[in-house]
C-alpha cells in the first residue's frame, strides 16, 4: 500500500480525489490538508467526511506522492518542498502547464514563482506522455478544456489529416463546478440555473494552453457556462486536408485509441455523446461526423475526473509504478 | 379590437401566443381550437386556463387572422380554408418556409401538401420583410434556430463583410421547449437534467432553411438541447473579409438594427448576452467578439417568443395594420 | 399617471416590482435608488436595462408612493423620511410585520430601529386587511412564507373549523430567490442544484410573524429550499373540529375568497396546484384533501408576485386608489 | 465469486444494480435480461454499455440469486420459476410488500397472482429484519418512501416514544427517477423543471405498505415531487409522548442506529442532512429537533441506492451470505 498527501483537499478537484481513493486498492490517501498557510483545520461539513488539517509542510516527507488541488499561483511553494523531499507531484493547478514562463505572465498575470520547475513538469495528458510521466517527478495536470480538446485533435494534428491553414472552432461548454467551490455571482443558482452564456470569449486562459499542446494558435476556443455540475462537451469543427473524409478522421481516431481504456471513440451510426455517459467516469467519448464541408467533433469528459482529480489519479499510478487504472471508474 | 383564432392551442407556442394576446390592446383570441380533425375539446389544465374547442374551419370566418400552431404536414389544409374564406395567416410550423417543394419533400420526408400556396408564403423574419409581411396574406413564421442565426448573419452577407469561401460555423443550443409538449425519449427529465448533447449533426431540418435564406450552403449548423426550458444562445464563426475587423461587424449589425425594437446589439466591452436577458420577451442579443482569426458572433432569443410565438404575433401584427409591438413584451 | 420610487431596486424584490411597473397604466417608477447610503449608482447589468441611482432621501419628496426593498433593519430609516414627507409607503422589508418591539427584537437579533412607528404600520396581506391598508400610510408587505399559509389558513382559524388544541403542521419549500440577490454558501449553484434540504428547522424568522397574524403558536412551521428559482409550495397539515369534513374546509375557502381576484381554491377531484401554475402572477393556488384523519391543504404562490413585490404593488394601488388589480398578472 | 441474474435491467433500478455489481468482489452478474415475454434483446443504449438479453426463465438455474427489478405483477411469475429453482429472490417490485392479498388488491387493483408467496416473502428492511432476510428464499425489498419513513419511525414507535394517539406527518419528496424511465407527462423535462408539486394525496400506493410496518394508520403520507434525479428527503412530525424530548427521541435514534453502517442519525447542533450527503450512496442520514409542540425527523436517502439497488444488493448478500456490505459504496 503507497501513501499519498492531498494538499488543497476542501475544494472540487480535492473532494473528488478523496472519493476517488476511498475505492483505490493500493494507494491510500494519509495527509489530507488546506492549501493555505495558517489556515486552521476544517471540521468536515457533514457527518461522516474527513476533517481536513491545517497546512504542515513536514508531513509530506511521510507519503510517496503529493496531490496539488490548489489556486493557480499557490502550487508553486508547495512543489518546491515536495520535490526537495524527493516525492512524487501532481499539480492540478495552471503552475506548471506553460512550458514559457512569459507566456505564463502573459496569462496568468504576474511572474512565474517558479521558474527553475518549468524545465522538469511533464504535461500529463496521460494517453500522448505515458512514457514521460512514468519517468517524471512534478507533472502538470491539464486544465478541463485543455483535456477535452486535445485528445480528439492531437492524432488528427499529427497525423496530418486537417487543412493546415484553415482554422479549428473549438466550441465547448462546462459545467460550473469548472468554476470551483468559491462563492461568486457567476456560480449564484440565480445566474445559473435555466440560464446560458458564452464568457472568456477572445480571452480564456486555457487558450495558451490548447495552443501550445497543439503547436498551433489556429485554434479558437470559446467556453460557455452550462447548467449543469459536472461535464464539459466540446463541438470541434475542423476542415479536413484534401481527400480526407470524415470516415478517414473517425478510423484515425479510432485506431489511435484502440488500446486505451479511457477514450471511446464511437463508430459510424451512434448517437452523440452526452454528458450522462461520463458523468462520474474517467472516460472521454468522442464522435465524428460530416456536415457541409466541415468535420464535427464531439467530445465528453467529466470536467471533475477525467478533466482533474481523475487524470491526476491516472497520473500518480504512473509515477508511482501502479497499475494505471487503479481506483478509477 | 381585432379578433383572431389560435389553431393548435394546446401545444407550447399556442399556449404562449394565449399569454401574449391576453395583454393585448387590440388583438383578441375568440377561437382557440385543437389542431386534430375529430379532436374533442380540451378542458382546462389547471383551474382559469382557457377550454380548448374541438377543430370547425366554419369558425375561422369570424376572424380576422389566423395563426396555426400545428406540427408541419397539418398547417396547410388549415390554411387553404383560412386563406378562402380572405383570413390573414401566420403559419408557426415548417409548412411553408421553404420555397422549392422538393426542398420540403427532401426535408420533411413527404410531398408538400400545398404547393400551389407556397408562391404566396412571404418568410416572416420581420426586420428583413417588413415591407412583404405588411402585404402579405400568409406568413410563414421562421423557425427559431434560423432566427438566431439569420437575425446576424444576413446583414453581414449582405453587405459582403465575410470572406465569401470560408464555412460559418452557427453552433447553437436551445432549451426543451424547442421539442415540444409531446412526450418523448428526448424530452424525459431523466435524459435533459444535468445532461447535455449535440444532434442533428449535418442533418437536422433547419439547416435548409437557414441555408435558403442566406442564399448559402456554406453555413454549417450543430445544434444541441440544453437543460433548460426557455432559449437559444447561437455561437457563430465567421471569417471576415480581407481587411474587416470584428469592430467592424459590429458596427455595421449595430447600424443595421439602430432603429429596430427588438434587435439590440450590444457595444464593445459589454458582457455577454444570456439566456436570461430574452427570457419570456420578443429580444435578439447580439454581441460581437474577436478571436484569434475569426470573429465570434452570439445571438440569443427565447426560442418560445422571438424563436415562435412573439415574432408571429409581430407578423400578425402588420398584417392587420396593428402597431408591430403590440403585445409584445 | 401617478408616481413612485423604488429604494433598493437592484435586488430581486426591486426588480421584479421595475418589470411589473412596466405594464401598470397608472403607476410610473420615477426615482430608482439604491438602499445603501453612499453607495453609488449602478450601471444597468445589461443593455437595456435601468440605471440605479444613489440614494438621495429628498427624491422621495417627488412621488406619490415609496417601495421599501431593503434589508430587514434598512428600512426603518427610509420609510421615517418618506412618512415626514406624507408619502405612502409599502415595506418589501421584515421591518414592520411584528407589532410588539421586543418580538422584534427576539426575532431579528436587535432593538427595533423606530418602534414609534409600529403603531402606524398595517400587515398587508390584502385579502384580509383590505379597509385598513386603504386608509394606511404605512404597510409591512407579509413574508413570503407567511403569505402562502396565512391565505388558506386564516378563514378556517376564523370559522373556527380546526380543532383548538391539535398542532398545525405548515411544511414550506421554496425556490431560492427567496434567500436574496447575494452570494452565499447557500445559493451557490453546486450546493442547490439536484440537492434539497430542511433548514432553520424551529428557528425560522417567518415563524413569529405567522403566529402574529393567525393568533396562535401551535403553527410547526418548517421552510425548505427547493432547486427552483420562483415559487413556493406549501403543504398544510389541519385536524378540523369534530364533524367538520375535508369537504367542508374547501367549501369554507372557497366560498370566503370566490371573489377574489388572486386566490383561487381548487374544486374537489381537480389536481394539485403546482408551482407552475402561480409562477410569474399574483395568484394563490389551493387545494384541500383528506388524508386519515387529517387535512391536507396545499397552497402555491409565486414567492416574487404574490410573496413580495406583486402583493406589495396590490397594497400600493389601495393606498393610491388605484385599481387593485393594476399591473398585476 | 457467486453469481446472480438481474431480470429488467434496462430500468433505472436495474442499471443502477448493474452499476454496484461493476464493483463488487464476490458477486457477478452473469445474467442480464429484460423481463417482458417475447421482447426482443435490446442492444447498448450507449457505446460501452451491456446487451440486454431476452428474457429466458432456464438461465435463472445458472445463477445462485436473482433480482426481480420489474414492474409489480410481472414480478411474481419470475419469482415462481427462479424460487423453484431453489434460488434466492430479491423482488424490487412491490408484489410481495404487502402480506394481505386483500390489501394487495385495494392497493394495486387487481388480484394478487401469487398469492401462495406471501408466506414465504421477508420484507427486506435490513436494519430491522437482518436474521429473517439471512434465512428467506424470497425478500420484498422495501419501497423507497417506506424506506426513508420507517428507518426513522420503527425505533419510535417500537420504544413507545410517541404519542400514542397523536397523528405523524410524513411529508416526503423525491426525485424524479422514483417514476422509472418510461417516458410520461408527469416526467416530461417541461412539466418537472422549476417545478414543484404534491400527489397522490390521501392515497398513494406507499402508505398502506407504512402503515403495515409500522403497525398503525395513524401516518398522514404525503409525497411531492422535486425537480431533481436522485433522492428523497422525508420530513417527519411526530408528538413525542408525556415527558418526552426532541433530545430523547434523538438519542434513541442514535443509540438504536449505532453499529449500523449505512444509517447515521446526526448530533444535536449538526446541519439538515442534504441530499447531497446520500446522493450514490447507500446510507440514510437522520436528523431530529424540537420544533414547538412536535418533533421534526428528516431522513434523506438515494431513492435508487438505499430505497432500491443497494438495499436489493445488501439484502442479496445476506441471503448468500456475503459480507453485508459488499459492493455498496
């Protein structure tokens, strides 16, 4: 049995992680604390949940892997500390997805607190780094969005079967726990509930990050809010390179993730994706399908497990040379 | 004080069109009948609801128009007897949007079953056929994706602002209320609540439509079922001409509906129109973004009023020589 | 045309009361103002929508009328500067509902902040106090709980159709606008949405001013927060008086309200009254069963209308002999 | 590793068990099938999902337990074959709730089929029937109202806590899916949606299963019907007897309930129990206070894990004689 810390567990991604390892048959989750320093302890909320320990660095030199559910901005010191004791991290914070310290600037809005970790973060988009993260010792987690994007458009990227000059939509929509546990009148029920909204448009910060995996700033993504908890399901339109059908786009994909037990991408003739089929899964579904002189995409994840605490899981039983698909539904 | 009758009164548009009417100054419903030939009346739902009468063509002689709420296939008998008997008509289904009855029998998957009244259907999107709706006897009553799509998109095509070979991507999502009061897998509590899906995909019956009114093919349209009751929000991409900025698309949508009531296009940097703004009123919302290479357009209507029932109600309204706004929230 | 002022207009009571004034033909919001001193004006949330002023106490001098939507403890202030300047006013606020000072102060936590004014003030639920709020300067509009189980309750304590001694069971569940326009633990969307609870179980606020205005604390009041924006439903458990019938306690409500405009009492063998019945309107939706040896009385209403700003426009069109009904739906 | 057959498996029962038995260590679903004679098997509804089997009584010999997840009166005739096969039978229908045939018919309209079974069926409410359930052939698994009111009610009544005389309020509300899957108005997304509403008063198919139970009409059921999927959270009023505290009542509750993993009855001071707290799971959280002259109990279970499959599941593995517990999250 392997020990792991969840530092930040009281938010989404926190709470999920510790659902997630209730059921893990070899890795148990021992220190469970805030993110904040100085914060106090938090007695659990209902009857029956954890109590969740004041921050203490120390504690992380007794477990073999170090989970991150905190603030962009706020990883950073913690990593230092647990790679200094030699443990295996998973940040599911932004700190270590951009590769360019500028880029992070740019983005997040103020200097990198940790510049010298860039060069060793491995971006654990598990199905295309497998061999990096089980070598890796700080892996970044990739954002929601990121996650329900790339897997459908990275095979067709490298495989060359898109117009290399036409642009990608990128058209996708997540549920508000996306939005994270913090009160705020965008998550007010009010504003959510029998409600929806494009936002960020022009301007997210997952942008950088779709662009950089995908080596490619052709990409233009637009978030919207939808009313619903968990899940986002991303719309991709792309132009197919000269020749190439839809059919040829489908296979591709098909074949790509033949093997992999957590991408699905459907046959000819099924119906869409939705939400429900991978609500509470660490799954991602995919479908393509002609229409006019565009490829439609779609593609679903859970925003709370695929697209977080369950691709950090996937990760961690990588790093710590567990079967991969340990404690994941 | 005018009078009009409402066929199909049971269903959601029938029902909306009964709340709009009854804050009418000037328009009053006196017949409210089922659409079924051999129907029996329908007593109130809920206590002070209105009583369905059973179907009598006779009774359409005592109005003065005619609006058919009725699914597609069933508005055209209808019709002919209103349009004998000299009724002003305003025909909420698919009966008679598009042109070419072998565009209809391709759509709808059977013959049309009036061509010979098709000539005289002037397509009712108010804010471009003010003029033909005001002389018209038959008014087919768009549908609601194309209005939240056309609403932007035709004055751009119009005055030539988009690269003329690139696609328009309309990815749109509505509420439940788009599929109607019958029940059905689709609209199943169970299959809509914290669920979300594309359909339709490259094949759903308003893509014709669309694509005759913007005199294009080029426009590829994805619509998916929010879990919601009441709305569209329409996410258009479009690539703009060489050397047309997004401002300047939104300048000229900002010019083109200056003077139209409901149409409101909103400045740069205002936020984003919601679902929440149109709700229960006959509003368009557009906003105007730019994004990476393309420009990212957003419409959103309630799919009930402006997508249905109101912008009827506004056909009605010329029709008989009322003030358009009459009624009309 | 008269006039009115809104004070606290950015709330949900505010602007509810700003959409319902839209339509009154004789009643005309001129002075829209914020409820905190020194805050400043707000800019319309969206296009088309109303600018808030900042709160200037000698606007009040201007209008006919003044609606208090502040805060319990806010109003207090407002309303003295408003009754100097002899205007009307109507209280959305728990300011006035409690007549004895120290039940005030029990209740909300702090000495009444004008306990010389309790005297002038009249509880407006309007189906009962209609000849009182008529010659009123001052009227405490009810809570939104106490509105929907004061209204079925108060002819049957009257008839003396209850048995005295047997406790009243009033099981309450409400949408959360009724908790208010602000941030919260409470009404974020991933704490309301496909969740459901009891709270201030024993402890509710409502409780006290429902025992005021029935005369008796045998009432079990308990309120619960529904994942629903508007309405509340709530379910009433009576033991009648020996001999007295289910039949009979329907027969009563009905034959007390059947003139009036905004409540209606189901006949025997029709459905339940369901939120959406009462939803965006004025109206009191009830029934009455018999289960075993008790009665089951359910009562709908929409907590926005009838429970806030309708009933509060009601009152207001009393005070300044205008039609009831005026603007309402 | 035994084995078991679920028969109906395209409900939400069924799937649910499916789901359970994804995850259990000694128990297998080896047979799958629909329980309507003659129905064709039904393929996937989604990419990933079992094939449902046609309904084949033979199979039943190969399994050591089998779940009747079928409509009442299909049930018995499952039950007779797979009991002749000397297997154990969990039937989650409400064929063997009631032991009066007599009541049997007034309840459910038509004659009991097998009313030569009653005899032999244990009414599977684990909590206060584990040594009769290790024994039966043949267990009634609980309705999901009974089961939210009596795990509450039965160590009240049994430690003569209450009131003898006094009526007991049972106001509960669920979620949808506690109407199953087939499609219906009641359940159409536009009729359930920020709605809410009660039914069946006075005479709801769970009451005389209750009052059986419970050993007294006295209980005044009363269920509505929340715009949510998953739970019931059940609102009880109870007069305690001369002498008798809200405290009393709790520490009975606590103390009965205390080595019971999957009851947890919460301290004095702790919040409501939420659906949320049991959403997934299979617990039942109690709460109890002094509210005047009552006491009010909530009890919020899952109504497809504990009012269903995981009750079905916990009385299974008692019958086999698995660790109670087994599979149940």
């Amino acid at each position: 049995m392997k020990t792991c810390a969840i530092v930040g567990a009281s938010g989404y991604t926190g709470r999920e992680l510790l659902a997630l390892l209730a059921r893990h048959p070899r890795l148990r989750a021992t220190v469970v604390m805030t993110a904040r320093p100085g914060a106090a302890p938090e007695p659990p909320q209902f009857p029956g949940e954890p109590t969740i320990d004041a921050l203490d660095l120390a504690r992380l030199r007794d477990v073999d892997g170090v989970f991150l559910c905190t603030p962009h901005g706020a990883a950073s010191a913690i990593a230092q500390a647990a790679l200094a004791a030699d443990k295996r991290v998973v940040d599911l914070s932004a700190d270590f997805r951009l590769r360019d310290p500028a880029n992070y600037q740019r983005t997040y809005g103020s200097a990198h607190p940790a510049p010298e970790l860039l060069g060793r973060a491995v971006y654990g988009l598990v199905e295309h780094q497998r061999e990096r993260v089980q070598q890796a010792q700080l892996v970044a987690n990739p954002g929601c969005y990121p996650t329900s994007v790339l897997l459908p458009l990275l095979p067709l990227l490298q495989g060359r079967l898109l117009d290399a000059n036409a642009p990608i939509v990128a058209d996708c929509k997540s549920g508000t726990s996306g939005a994270g546990k913090a009160v705020s009148e965008r998550t007010h029920f009010g504003n959510v509930h029998e409600n929806f909204l494009a936002y960020g448009v022009g301007t997210h910060r997952h942008a950088p990050e779709i662009w950089q995996e995908a080596g490619t700033q052709r990409i233009v993504f637009t978030p919207h809010l939808l009313p619903v908890f968990r899940g986002i399901l991303s719309t991709l339109y792309v132009t197919p390179a000269a020749g190439v059908a839809a059919d040829a786009i489908r296979s591709a994909l098909r074949e790509r993730y033949a093997r992999e037990p957590f991408v699905r991408v459907y046959e000819a003739g099924t119906p869409q994706p939705e939400l429900r089929c991978v609500q509470h899964t660490n799954q991602c579904h995919i479908a393509v399908a002609a229409s006019g002189p565009l490829v439609v995409i779609t593609s679903a994840i859970d925003n709370l497990v695929k697209g977080a605490s369950g691709q950090a899981l996937q990760n961690m039983n990588l790093m710590l040379s567990l079967p991969e698909g340990d404690g994941l539904p």
